[in-house]
C-alpha cells in the first residue's frame, strides 16, 4: 500500500521537475496530473490534493489587488463607493447614496449597478429629480363647445398606442410616416419619452385594432336591443364603369351619444332592385342586426324594388315595413329645385355663358382679374362653375356673378371677342333679375345644408322645415316672374310632402316627443 503512494508521488515530483522547476506550490498542483487508483489511501491523497486546490484558490483571490479604473456608469455621481466586510470575511463594494444615505450592494462580480441607477431615478430625497413617476400632472384641456377644463394627466403607454393607431386610421396616413424625420423630431418635442414604432409594427398593429373594433361593433349591432337606423347609396365609377355600394349604420350607445359607421362598401352586379335588395339584406345578416328601424335613401326606382325585396326577408318590422324606407330630404329638396330651374329665363342663360366663356382658359381669367382690380373691387372670390348634377353649384355661379357685377363691364372692353363670341353679354337689368333668383333660393340652399348635418339628429326638425319650404312656396308664388317657376315647384312638394299620409310615421313620433310644446301648439292648429 505504501509503495502505491511512494509511485504516485515519485510521479507527480517528476513531471514537476521536468516542467520548471521555478514554478510556485500553486502552479505546481493546478499541473499535477491526477491519478486514480482503487485502493483507499490513494483516493484519501487524491482528495488531499483537492482540498489545497481550493485552498490556495482563495488565497489567490483574497490576494488579488483591486483595479480601480475609471468608472463608466452615471449612478456613481450620485452614489459614494464604500468597501464593507461582510460574514465570510470578504470585503465588497456598496453604493451609499449620497441623499438619503441608503448602502446598496454593487460588488462587479455579484451585482452590478442597475439597483443604483433604479434608485436614482426613486430616491425621494434627490434634488434632481423632477416628480415622483407615480405622481399625475395637471393639464388643460379644451372641450368641444370650446371651454376649458383642468385634468390630471400621467404617461401612458397604451393609450399613446391607440392614438397613434388612430392617427393613421383615421387620418388615412401611409405607414411610412411614423418614420418621417419631421413627425419623429415633433413627436419627441412634446413627450421624449415616447417610442415610436416601425412601419412594419404599424402595420400588424392596425389589422389587430381592426379586427378589435369589428369584434366589439358585431357584439353591439347584434344586440336585440340596439336600434340602428341605416343609410345607403349606389353609384357608377366614372372612370372604371364599375358600380359600388356603400351601407352606413346610425345608432345611440348607452351614453346617449350618436354614432355612424361605414359597415359595408363593395363592388355590386348592377343598379337593379332585387341585387340591390340582395347586398343590403347580406350586410344586414352578417353584422347579425336583429333591430333595424329604417333604411333612408333617395328616392330612384330601383330603390323601391330594393326595399320591396328586403321587406319580405326580413321580419318583425312596424306595420310590415310600411314604414321601412325613409326618403332623404335632401334628395327631395335636389329635385324641387331641379324642376324650378328647367325654367330658367334667358337672363339667367346669359350669365351662364358669360361666366363659362371666362372660365374657358387662363388668359381670360386673368384679365377678368385684373378688371376686378380696376374696378375696386378688393375681394378674393372669384366666379364659380355650374355641375348639371348640383343644382347649388348653379346658385353659386348666380350668386358669385351678381357680387362681380361691374367687373363684367370691363371685361368687355380688355377682351374684343367676348362680345362677338357671346352674342349678347349681361347688363345691369340681368343682374337686377339674378338678383331675385339668388334671393329666392337662398332658402333652398340654406335647408339643403341643414339636413345634411351627419354629427346631430335631425327628424326632430323635419315637419319644422318641411311646413317652412311650404311657406316659402306661397310667398314667392305671387311675383309674376316666379309664377311658372313655383309651379312647377309645388307640383313636386305636393307628390312627397303634399298629404301627411305620405310621411313615415316615426317623423310623427320624434315630432311629438321632442318639439317644444308651444311649436307643437302651432302644428296641431295647422293640421286642423
């Protein structure tokens, strides 16, 4: 057994000696080759030689000479570096803050520095910071009508997310602008904390809000108890000859504010009744409406088949779909005055080719501006253009020309042709008689634009206005110059509004129960 011993450490001496012999005890054991034997003793040698290992390894590190480089972390302005003697008799570094004295571990090997730079940024007692992370701040805010109103505000993360996805949903941004040097500078100027997101990001973050609206908008349209009023519109591409529809729904949340939204937009087969009827009962099924009260549309043909297709799928309506279909009052307004106008009496043609004649290329255009300008007349409004689909765009045109009346005088003398190219020009009697026109459908355009108010309710003031258009009728049906006109006129106010049979009932129920009880007096004797 003894001899075992002698070989194994006649062995390790001699591969010692052949290295180098300068070499110190601990490079000495770190390099002796381990050899294994079975017998007891060579294994109780085997694990004195470990235990000098470990040995001589902490008294390698206890030994060792602390570097003390050049600090790099910015916590150390505000902390003070203290070695402390801990319970197994090594010495590693603390951090004491230098405002509320608190020691924080921050040995290199063991912890580091964040736990400093967190305490920083959290130490109540330091000078340089601004606010406690946890405190909200006072911000004012404008409200709608316009006052102001003091409210807490405190970053928020989620809800700068949502915001910028709305921005770009709503604003119909290309994703590429949240990485715009111009909004990523203005973005940082009002709050550095933020951090804006990739395009890509945008991108993925847009499909899933989409689908997180869709879900909650099906759940509340799904509702047997929401009502929802719907609107919708065909029309035919100009330039693809391609015919598309779009569904609007009109409801009230459970605060009592109004909304609309676009529900459906798609490419449909033809202006037909019954494929009209289709998309619009294919819309209704897949939002799973179960309470729809009425559909407001304008007042073509083919709208009537639809909804004479769509009243027989769809079930519990009032009175059977009686009073399904609402016709838009705007589009009833579009057609009176479309019918006055047929009679358009030479004076009014005279304007209109006069202002089409200048319009017509730049050079007129210009020397109609500078006859503005000699005639005094300092204004930036210019001569409007006629659409034969717009019967305002023709008030315009009357109203813009009898404002520019005296240029057209010396128009007339800058440019040679325009007097032999017309024919006959307008003179100041023309004028006199537009003027009137413009007066009369004044109201006209003034209603029109009432009724066209997508952000407020309006049946409320329907019978209101409607009963107006009516005394407006027979006030100017006494002037002999507007005899034919309004006419023709009534003709088309008594097919719509003439009888009160022809209304829909629930203009009736909003009558009743929102007008103010002395209007309501004046309807009653009225109906009388």
């Amino acid at each position: 057994m003894e001899s075992k011993t002698g070989i194994a450490n006649w062995i390790a001496l001699d591969d010692y000696e052949i290295q180098d012999t300068n070499v110190d005890e601990e490079e000495f054991i770190e390099d002796t080759p381990q050899i294994n034997f079975v017998d007891d003793s060579a294994k109780d040698d085997q694990s004195n030689v470990n235990k000098r290992k470990r040995t001589n390894s902490k008294t390698k590190t206890s030994n060792k000479k602390k570097t003390s480089g050049k600090e790099t972390s910015s916590c150390w302005d505000s902390f003070d570096k203290v070695m402390i003697k801990e319970d197994d008799g090594m010495e590693r570094r603390y951090g004491k803050c230098q405002w509320c004295e608190r020691l924080l571990k921050a040995d290199v090997e063991r912890n580091g520095t964040s736990s400093l730079l967190k305490h920083v940024d959290r130490c109540p007692k330091n000078p340089n910071k601004l606010q406690d992370p946890t405190q909200t701040k006072l911000n004012l805010k404008k409200e709608s009508n316009g006052d102001t109103s003091v409210k807490t505000w405190k970053h928020d993360d989620a809800r700068i997310k949502k915001a910028l996805l709305n921005l770009f949903v709503v604003g119909e941004l290309p994703f590429k602008f949240v990485e715009n040097e111009a909004f990523v500078e203005y973005t940082n100027a009002l709050n550095a904390k933020v951090v804006l997101p990739s395009r890509h990001t945008i991108s993925r973050n847009v499909s899933k809000f989409y689908i997180e609206e869709r879900t909650k908008m099906l759940q509340f349209l799904s509702n047997p108890k929401t009502a929802i009023h719907l609107t919708t519109d065909t029309w035919t591409s100009s330039c693809q000859r391609t015919t598309y529809m779009v569904v609007t729904a009109h409801f009230i949340d459970e605060n009592w504010m109004m909304h609309k939204r676009i529900i459906n937009f798609r490419e449909i087969d033809s202006h037909k009744g019954e494929d009209m009827g289709r998309e619009l009962l294919d819309c209704i099924r897949g939002w799973g409406m179960k309470n729809v009260m009425t559909i407001t549309l304008d007042n073509a043909a083919t709208n009537d088949k639809a909804m004479d297709f769509l009243v027989k799928k769809l079930p519990n309506l009032y009175e059977g779909g009686k009073h399904f279909q609402v016709r838009c009052m705007a589009h009833i307004l579009n057609l009176i005055v479309k019918d006055g106008l047929k009679y358009q009496n030479y004076h009014v043609e005279c304007i209109q080719k006069a202002v089409r004649y200048i319009r017509l290329s730049p050079q007129r255009i210009n020397k109609f501006k500078k006859a503005m300008k000699d005639c005094g007349l300092q204004t930036k409004k210019f001569l409007c253009g006629d659409t034969p689909t717009r019967w305002n765009s023709t008030f315009e045109l009357l109203k813009s020309a009898y404002e520019l009346r005296e240029a057209f005088t010396e128009f007339g003398i800058r440019d040679k042709s325009y007097e032999r190219d017309l024919g006959r020009v307008p003179e100041n009697y023309d004028f006199e008689v537009v003027t009137e026109m413009v007066k009369f459908f004044e109201k006209f355009k003034t209603k029109t634009e009432l009724v066209s108010a997508t952000s407020k309710p309006l049946v409320n003031i329907f019978i209101r206005e409607v009963l107006d258009v009516d005394i407006h009728l027979r006030k100017w049906s006494t002037k002999p110059m507007f005899l034919d006109m309004v006419k023709d006129m009534r003709t088309k106010y008594e097919k719509y509004w003439g009888a009160y049979n022809k209304m829909n009932d629930f203009m009736y129920f909003a009558f009743y129960l929102i007008l103010p009880p002395n209007h309501l007096f004046c309807y009653m004797l009225l109906k009388k």
